[in-house]
C-alpha cells in the first residue's frame, strides 16, 4: 500500500490518524526517512478524504527534541537516569518483575495501558499480564472514557458492541446528541452530519448538554441540563413517550424483557418533576419527546457527558432504554451509538485490556471464559483474582502494595483524577517502567526505566474505530532513534521474563511480526459476537477497512448489529434496565459554590505530547483559562484575563479567568488538557473527584465542587523568545516551579514559532533566578534593549535583530504584553518602541491592543479578521470566498456561525 506521492521524490504509505476514535485514513506523503505531509485518504470510508484541524496537522507535530529516543535507567531514586542498551535496559526490567512476584506474589505488579495503542499491542501486554504474570491487574486510559459504555451495551444488549454505522448519521430522521460536543471531539463525523442536514433540513437534531457548545451550532434544540441529571431526562422522556403512545409495543413483546419493571419507574418522573430536577422547561422537554417520538428513524451519539459520571453505566441504559421502547435499534438510521474516544479504545475492548475483561469480549470473571483463553495459550489456567480499575490501580500504587507498575501510551500523571496522590503514588512506587513516545510528559519524570516507543507514522498494526471498522495501519518510515514498535517492545520484555518465571518451557512469545499476533489474536474471537476471524492484513489491504463482525468464509463487513431483533443475551432479548436517577455526590455548597465541568478543545489531543508540539495549534486557545458566567466574574468583582486561585476540596491552581456565556450560572469550565507541564501546578485533574461508577468503575470527571477567589499575584512576568521552542521550554519550566503562576505556550507558526511564558507571584523572585530566566531567552546579552527600575521592581528586556524583535521580558508589571506580542507578529520593532522602554510607565502607545485568536487554523484567519468581515455585511460564503476561513478542514465553521448568529441577533435586538 505504498504508492507515488504527487511529488515523484516521494512516496505515500495509506495509514490512520492517530487521534480520534472517527479512525480518518490519511495518506502519508515521505522519503522513507522523514514524513513530510499529510492528506485525507479518499478511499476511507470513516472520512472520504477529509481531516480535521488535527489530523492535517499530524505532519507539523513530534518535534525530535521532545522525543523518547533511547532507553533511560534509574538505579536508585535520588539518582538521575542515564542512556542505556535496549538488552540491560529489558533485562533489568525482568529482573525486578520476576523478583517482585516472586517476593509479594503476582498481583504486586502492574499494567496500566492506553486506547491509543494498536490491537496487536494490546494483544501482547493482555497474554503478558494474564498468561505469563498470572495477574488481572492490566487496566487501560479507556477506563476513564469508555467503561460505562461497555456496562451500558453490555447490560443493556448482551455484548459491547456499538450496533451501528456512520452512515446513520446522515440517514437519521431525529439524532440525540448527548455529553458530546462532535464539532470539537469528533470534527469529520460532525461534517458529515453538517453535510446531512444541509441537504435535508428537516433532520432534527436535539443536543443535550450544559454548556452552548459548537455541535449547538447544528441542533433544532439544545437542552442545557443541569450536569449530572442525564438517567432522570431519559426516564422523563421515557415517561413522555409512554404517555404519548410513541412505543412499539410489539418490538417489546417480542424482543426484550424488563420492561414493567422500568415503566413503574419512568412512572415516577414526569415531566413537570423532570424538568425542575434537570432545570428545564417543561415545554422543551416535551418538544424533544416529541421530536423522538414521530421519527421514523432515531438515532443517539453521546460521549463522555455520559460516560465520565458517577452514574455513567445508569445514563448509558437509561438511554438504550429509549430505543429498545421505541423499536428503534437495528434498522437504518437508528440505534444507540456511542462515538469512541481514543483511535483504538474500541481494539482494547476486543482483545480484553480492562481488568475485568479477556480477550475476544470476554470475562476474567466467568470461569468458562478463562479456561478457554488458557487452552488457546496452552497455560494451566489464567488468575482468577480480579483485577483493579484504574483509580483502584493507583491507590494500590500509593498503598504499597503494587510494586513494580508498567504504564504504556498513556499519562496518567495528567490525566487521573485527584493529581495529587497520583504523584505521590508515583513518587513512593518502588518501580515505574513508562513507555512513551514523548519524554516529555509528567509521568515521565517518574520512570525508573523509560522505554522509547515508535509513534505515528512509525509503526504497523491494526485499529477499530467507533463503527467497529478494522483498518490496516501500515508503516510509513522507521522510528527516529532507538525507538521501536510497542509490541516489539513488550514481546522482548515478556521472552526475558520468561526465561524467569518458567525456564525451559517453549515461550509464549515467538512472534517474529506484529501480524503473526493479529494471526494469533483473531481466532479468540471466532463463535463470538464481535467474530473477526475471517480478516486478515491481505484482505484489509485487498478489500479496504471493514466492520466486524467478519467471520470466517464472510465477503464483506456488517454495517449494522441487531437486525433480527436477536440479542446475545442468554435469553436473545435485550434487556430493559430501571436504575433510578441518583444525584452526583459533589453538589453547589458554600464552601465550593461552583460545579466545574472539564473537557476538550478543537486543536488539541489530551496532555499535548504530540499536539504541544506544533505552535500553530494554540492559536485557537493559546493558554490554561477558567470559564465562568459572566455574571460570576462580576459577582466576584474579577474582570476577564484577572487570575483567580480556583480551589476543590483536592487541590487548587491559579490561572486566568474569563467570561464565557455559553455556560450557565454557577458552573464553570476548564479545559482538560492543562498538566503540571504547561501550567504549573499538576493541572485540570488536581481539582477533579476520583468518585466513580459502581459498575464502570469510570470517575466523575465532568463535575467537582470548586470556589473562585481572586488571586494575589502583584509580581509579573511576561516573556516571549523566538526560535528552538522545545529545548527552550524543557530548560526554562524548571525554573518556574517557584511561582504562583506560570503558563508556558508555544505560539506563533510554523515559519516563526516562538515560545510564550506568563508568570506570576506575590513577591518578586530573586535576582539570580531572573538572570537564569534571562539567559535562556537570550536577552541577558547582545542586541538587547534594557530599562530597570529596581525601586519598583520594574525590568524590560526586548531583543531586536535585524531590525525586529526576535525575544523580550517584562518583569514587574506586563500591561504592554498584548502590544509587543502584536508588535512581534508583525515583525517589527519602530521609534514607539524605543520611547515606551525608556517610560517609567507599563503602559503602552495607545493603550495597546490584544491580538486576537486564530479562528482558521489551516488558513490562518483571526477573529478580529471574521468579525469584521461580518460587521461588512458578509454572510458565510462571502467569508468564506473574501477570507478563505472555514474553506479546507473546515473545524472552525460551527464558530464562525455561532459570530454570524450573534451578530444578527445583535442586530435585531437594536433594530
Ligand atoms: N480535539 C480533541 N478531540 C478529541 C480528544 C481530544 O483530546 N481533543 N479526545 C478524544 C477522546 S479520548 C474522547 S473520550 C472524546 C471526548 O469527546 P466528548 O465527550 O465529546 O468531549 P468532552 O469535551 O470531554 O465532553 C463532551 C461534553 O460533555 C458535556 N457534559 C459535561 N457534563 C455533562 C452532563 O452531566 N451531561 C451531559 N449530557 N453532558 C455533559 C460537556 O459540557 C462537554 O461539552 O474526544 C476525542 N476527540
Ligand atoms: N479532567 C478530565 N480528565 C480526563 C478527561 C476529561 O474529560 N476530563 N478525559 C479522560 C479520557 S476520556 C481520556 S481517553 C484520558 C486520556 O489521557 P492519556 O491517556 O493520559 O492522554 P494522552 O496525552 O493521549 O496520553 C497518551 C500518551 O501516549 C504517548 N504516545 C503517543 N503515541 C504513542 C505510541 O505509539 N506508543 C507509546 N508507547 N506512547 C505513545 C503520548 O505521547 C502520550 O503521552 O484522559 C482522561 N482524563
Ligand atoms: S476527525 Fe480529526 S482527529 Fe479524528 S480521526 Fe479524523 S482527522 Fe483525526
Ligand atoms: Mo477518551
């Protein structure tokens, strides 16, 4: 599958995005070393083409200088790591593994992967885990984002399979789109879905979500619920639809069971109760029964709204509900379809990376299911203990009793909840192996052994995407350094251990290709629901990606699940589940006041790794900042970019604020990328509750109790330097550990990236700590312009090179930072410069002027450059034709409708 690229000097290799569970093929322009560009495959049908802000930018992240590149050992914890062979580096490894089971038995060790590793990578660590170790302590990132939609279809259908296909999307009549915000988390279906209501305009789409997002932009009704209250909206529209005669009465005759249990129930929310406890109007709620009510074909997507709660398993039913009373699973355009988060969490589920899973969609509790998987290993029996969650896993750590704790292509030292006991975890653990791509993650200061693992672009495999579509990723170049593939990896690890743990006997681990693990793997899924027995790599390759089930002797893929009205449950209905609503544990009290809700932005991927590399995609949101009402901040007596201190019952972080009224009053919103990395203190998650579902075991990441006050920070810092951005960043972070507040961004483009720092304290820092700072922005030296005055506290630094300033610092006071940044950008550096350095007054010629975001990524259009074309009388297209905005990934036209919508509003309101 590697073919001439459009340029003959190069060549093409057809792979995924490694970003989000839509699974975009991309097509990968290179010269067997270095990848040079990225496309939208045309022949992949998750997106015909297409990719988003993200997936077309793949080509500008991974910077060399934030790589993993060789094994790094710690001999001792007050020890640095040092350069290694691959051979100790592993031996080592099997060494400290097998000495610790055999000291504190098996379940002292620990496995702690990531939906964003390929199936066969999965299918490695789980026989390692399972077979070798003989532990169920392996558990994945996917427990934080798609457990209660595994309970949920479990419980609900029989089997954690999501029954349907992209295509439903566009064929829908009426589409639920619930907890999640597509047009930022899942841009390619999101256009698809545009595509579909554009041509046909009767679709109705009803999104469920407290915040006025970007996916509002498309709905016909946005129910803005209090958060939490999902199970008691489904059960109240389960109510309406009862009492509205919108059931098919037959469908649940004869295809499910359960169901005068929960009509009892629903019979206790109506919808003057439903409202109030959901904070809706009634009206609203009867129009979305309605809606749902008289379409031919309904359909639901919802993501992590739903799943990240302390009732997430009880939400995903309460919804599955709806469609099972309605007839409406099984047939085109209908059904309930969770959208997957991470490229493969959807192979993690299959080959059984949750503890309490084993491969093929099966139990590690079911007796059966153990001994069948061990028979397929040729082992006595696999561990029948149960393994620990996540959040579980982590205590354990901290409670001494894991040992030794292997975590692969994830960071959990970002993005568990409850930061602080994840460190001291970390920090207490007596062995931490970390396999990485990027060394520069905050749980990579924690590895005793850092394993550098190839990345996109790097390796081949397989992954399923949220329409249970298989696609062959293939190898575009080789990995940089000494890193290599991670099931490479982890079968090197596991035949040493071997050699420990059971000499003599033939190894489990022979495989010589990452295909001959997809070859092992797939017949633990023959005779199951999820069979895909019958691929292989030659028919994905000859065929195209495919939807399983795929078994054996089969020509094609299965676009949609339960046609026949047959379940895989024991009895072949689905079941109906009655769980009553229970409210979240943590609500609006004095103390905490405000419920802070975390999730995504448009351009970038979790902890940033990979996406904090490309400068260009923080020009839609350059910095860590806490939305809230405007009517809070003004309560509060704080005005917009002021930094508050923001404060749980579990940690605090201090930041700036603004006002966003696409929220209500009394939440507020952080975005859940920040780590201890870019803004100093452990990030989003040091606030958020490590409470979780009592069957999903998935936290409650989505609502903490938290206070705003304002922060006390007179002391300033505002530093700016163009040029080696990566090595800058990692040199100068450390020195910001002593601040209050510091927010280190790249930002600029690719031509003139440059790295951004905010700082902030209530005293001055010494003096040698800003002469260190100095040096490493370069403007201790040289060509520099210099003002000092010690009795305020008061220091400007610019460095101007060739008639341009190319690095600055502002100490003290920074009120002049928007209007050298502005000056930065347009590359100059005049005579208005010169006279406001030597001022004994911050503020700048003019009062200076903030630069405003980058609302087009790929066409590099500012909001300002919308705003005024629309304040011009442009619509869309004219935006469109007259600034290029929105005309190629199109990830920023949902907001440039929401300006649209809101300049014609405002018009009307002054008319
Ligand atoms: N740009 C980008 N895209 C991504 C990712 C990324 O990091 N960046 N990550 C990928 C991954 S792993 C995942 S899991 C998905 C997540 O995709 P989404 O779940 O769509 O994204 P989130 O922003 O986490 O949350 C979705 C919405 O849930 C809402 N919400 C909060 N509480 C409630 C509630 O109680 N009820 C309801 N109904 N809604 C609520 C939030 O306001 C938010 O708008 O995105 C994937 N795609
Ligand atoms: N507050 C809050 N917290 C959340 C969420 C939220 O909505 N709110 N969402 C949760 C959800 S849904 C998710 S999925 C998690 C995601 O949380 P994480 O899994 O911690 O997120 P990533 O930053 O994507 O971590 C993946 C890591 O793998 C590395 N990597 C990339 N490619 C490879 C590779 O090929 N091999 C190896 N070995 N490493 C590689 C990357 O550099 C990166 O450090 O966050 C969860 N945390
Ligand atoms: S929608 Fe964007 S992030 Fe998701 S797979 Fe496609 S290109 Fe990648
Ligand atoms: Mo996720």
């Amino acid at each position: 599958m590697t073919l001439p690229a459009p340029n003959p000097a190069l060549r093409t290799t057809a792979a995924t995005c490694c970003y989000c569970g839509v699974g975009c093929g991309v097509l990968i322009d290179h010269d067997d070393e270095r990848i040079s560009g990225v496309r939208g495959d045309p022949a992949h049908p998750a997106n015909f083409g297409k990719l988003c802000s993200k997936g077309s930018t793949l080509h500008l992240t991974g910077d060399l200088n934030a790589r993993a590149l060789y094994p790094e050992l710690r001999l001792g914890k007050a020890l640095a790591r040092s350069r290694s062979s691959w051979d100790n580096a592993l031996d080592h490894a099997a060494s400290v593994f097998a000495e610790t089971i055999r000291e504190h038995g098996p379940d002292s060790v620990a496995f702690y992967i990531s939906g964003q590793l390929l199936t066969e990578d999965y299918y490695a660590f789980n026989k390692l885990a399972r077979a070798l170790v003989g532990t169920n302590n392996i558990d994945s990132n996917s427990r934080l984002c798609m457990s209660s939609a595994v309970v949920g279809y479990k419980r609900s259908l029989g089997a954690d399979a999501p029954p349907c296909s992209y295509e439903d999307i566009e064929q829908a009549d009426c589409l639920l789109i619930a907890g999640s915000n597509m047009a930022y988390a899942h841009p390619i279906l999101f256009r698809r879905l545009e595509a579909a209501k554009a041509a046909r305009p009767e679709m109705k789409i009803i999104v469920v979500d407290p915040r006025r997002t970007d996916t509002c932009e498309l709905a016909d009704l946005h129910l803005a619920i209090a958060p939490g209250t999902d199970v008691a909206l489904f059960h109240g529209l389960l109510h309406l639809l009862l009492a509205n005669g919108d059931y098919d009465p037959a469908y649940i005759e004869h295809h499910t069971e359960g169901f005068e249990a929960l009509r009892s129930l629903a019979a206790d929310y109506p919808p003057r109760e439903v409202a109030r406890l959901c904070g809706l109007d009634e009206a609203d709620l009867r129009q979305a029964a309605e809606l749902i009510g008289r379409s031919p074909a309904f359909l639901s997507l919802w993501c992590m709204g739903l799943n990240q709660s302390s009732s997430g398993s009880a939400k995903n039913s309460a919804l599955i509900n709806l469609h099972l009373a309605t007839g409406q699973i099984g047939k085109v355009g209908a059904g309930p379809f969770s959208l997957t988060g991470q490229p493969n969490a959807m192979g993690g589920r299959e080959t059984g990376s949750l503890s309490n899973l084993l491969p093929g969609h099966r139990e590690a509790g079911n007796a059966e299911h153990r001994a069948e998987v061990a028979r397929y290993w040729g082992v006595d029996e696999l561990p029948s203990n149960p393994g620990l969650s996540a959040v579980e896993l982590f205590e354990a750590v901290r409670a001494g009793k894991i040992k030794a704790l292997w975590i692969a292509c994830t960071n959990p030292a970002q993005s568990l909840p409850d930061q602080q006991k994840i460190h001291e975890a970390l920090t207490l653990c007596p062995f931490v192996v970390v396999q990485e791509a990027f060394f520069t993650t905050e749980t990579c200061q924690y590895a005793d052994l850092l394993l550098p693992a190839a990345s996109w672009g790097e390796k081949e495999g397989s992954v399923t995407n949220s329409e249970r579509r298989v696609t062959h990723v293939r190898r575009a170049v080789p990995a940089p350094a000494e890193a290599r593939p991670d099931w490479a990896i982890t079968c090197d690890f596991a035949r040493r251990l071997e050699q420990l743990l059971r000499p003599g006997l033939p190894s489990l681990f022979n495989f010589l290709s990452v295909e001959m693990l997809f070859e092992e793997y797939k017949h633990l899924t023959r005779g199951r629901d999820l069979d895909l027995s019958g691929l292989s790599y030659a028919i994905l390759d000859n065929q195209g990606p495919q939807q399983w089930p795929f078994p054996n002797g089969a020509q094609q893929g299965t676009a949609r699940l339960y046609g026949d009205g047959r379940f895989p449950t024991t009895s072949g209905r689905a079941q109906f589940v009655a769980d009553a609503y229970v409210p979240a544990q943590e609500r609006q009290e004095k103390d905490f006041p405000l419920l802070l809700n975390t999730g995504r932005l448009r351009d970038q991927w979790h902890g940033m790794s990979r996406t904090g590399t490309a400068a260009r995609l923080f020009g839609h949101v350059p910095e860590a900042v806490l939305g809230l009402h405007p009517i809070e901040l003004s309560q509060r007596g704080l005005q917009s970019g002021e930094l508050v201190e923001l404060r749980s019952r579990r940690g605090r972080l201090t930041l700036p604020v603004q006002a966003d009224d696409s929220l209500q009053a009394g939440h507020a919103y952080l975005p859940m990328h920040w780590g201890d990395r870019f803004l100093k203190g452990l990030g989003t998650n040091v606030l958020t509750q490590p409470a979780f579902d009592p069957l999903s075991k998935q936290p409650e990441l989505k609502l903490s109790g938290v206070q705003v006050t304002q922060a006390a920070v007179p002391w300033q810092l505002f530093a700016l330097v163009e040029g080696d951005v990566q090595r800058r960043f990692n040199a100068l972070r450390p020195l910001f550990d002593g601040f209050d507040y510091a927010s280190l961004t790249p930002t600029g483009r690719e031509e003139r990236p440059a790295l951004l720092i905010r700082a902030a304290s209530a005293t001055a820092p010494d003096g040698e700590l800003l002469a260190q700072i100095d040096a490493l922005l370069d403007v201790d030296q040289g060509p520099v312009l210099t003002y000092d005055d010690p009795q305020r506290g008061v220091g400007k630094r610019i460095r101007i090179e060739d008639g341009r300033i190319v690095a600055m610092r502002l100490a003290g006071e920074t009120a002049a930072r928007d209007w050298l940044k502005g000056m930065w950008q347009e590359g100059k550096a005049d005579t208005d410069l010169r006279r406001w350095l030597l001022a004994p007054l911050a503020t700048p010629p003019g009062g200076g002027v903030k630069t405003s975001k980058t609302l087009c990524n790929c066409m590099n259009v500012s909001q300002d450059a919308v705003c005024a074309g629309i304040a011009r009388g442009l619509d869309l297209n004219g935006l469109k034709n007259e600034l290029k905005c929105g005309t190629s990934c199109g990830s920023c036209v949902p907001e440039i409708k929401r300006l649209l919508n809101s300049h014609t509003a405002a018009v009307a309101v002054e008319a």
